[in-house]
C-alpha cells in the first residue's frame, strides 16, 4: 500500500461542511494541482482512505486512520466529538488512487487501491497511524499503538557507546 496523494494543513473553515437543506453528507473536500485553465486538475477526497492529522494552534492535536468510512466523514465526526472546537486544520495521507473525471462535474474520482484494504493492509495502515503518533506525540490520542512483529530500539548516546560495545563480549 502506498500514500498516492496528499494534502498538507487544510483548514477547516474553508470547506462547506453543510451544504444546504437534504444534502447532509453532500460537502466536498476538494483540492486542486495547477491555478490555470487547461492545466488545472480538481479531485474531491471526501471518500479517501488513509491517515489524517488534525492540529490545533500548537501543533498536532490527534492523529487517526480511516478504513470503511472516508476523510470527509471523519473529519466531519469531529466537529462534534469530544474534538470539537480542538482542531482547525488537518493534513492527510490518501491510498486511493486518483481516477478519470466524472463525466458531469469533471472533478476526478478516486479509484479503488491495488491491494483491497483489508487484512495485511489493515495491518500497514495500523502501523502508520502508530508512527505517526509515536513519532508526533499528539497530545488528544489515549492510546499509544504498537507495530505488529517489530523490536524497539533506544538510541546509545554517543557519551555511552564505549560502555555498551564493552558488554557485547567477544
């Protein structure tokens, strides 16, 4: 499973998360390569599958995955989860390849990736959401996961490596 696209720092206060009378789900999340006509591509990750990392005004605030529902539900989730108001830009990390252009709209739809996200790619997506926060340390995640079949490792400081190649014997 690879990342095949990605946005950085979305805000959400620039998408229509309610969209008029009986459109309920009917926001977009869209984004866009190019300014000019004849160039420009629009595509709408509403539906994208990955890992996103919500930010507040410090920094990373949560880090999560989505896996049946897509982006935009999650995202929309958390405007009135226990995240509410704790949260006013995202980044995210899609799987989901890039597809033709609807027909009506133009805007690219998203394929469906190589590999099913099931099994084995549950388990690649597990172990990213575990970097990801391992590695950020968002302050709003409760549980810290771990990577399925890997070894911690702590780094030696460079004032202690002597004492520690000293205890590997010969």
């Amino acid at each position: 499973m690879k990342v095949t696209s990605f946005g950085l720092f979305w805000r959400a206060s620039e998408i229509d998360w309610n969209p008029g009378q009986g459109n309920r789900n009917g926001f977009r999340l869209l984004g866009r390569i190019g300014a000019n006509r004849g160039n420009i591509r629009v595509a709408d990750f509403r539906h994208q599958q990955g890992i996103y990392i919500l930010f507040d005004e410090y920094g990373p605030a949560y880090v999560g995955l989505t896996r049946a529902q897509g982006l935009g539900k999650r995202l929309k989730d958390h405007l009135t989860d226990h995240l509410q108001d704790k949260w006013d830009r995202f980044s995210w990390f899609g799987f989901h390849p890039i597809g033709n252009p609807d027909p009506r709209s133009r805007i690219l739809q998203l394929n469906q990736p190589d590999e099913n996200l099931t099994d084995d790619t549950r388990t690649t997506i597990g172990d990213l959401e575990a970097l990801l926060i391992r590695s950020i340390g968002p302050k709003r995640n409760t549980a810290y996961p771990g990577f399925q079949g890997a070894e911690e490792w702590t780094q030696i400081d460079y004032e202690e490596q002597e004492k520690y190649i000293g205890r590997l014997g010969a």
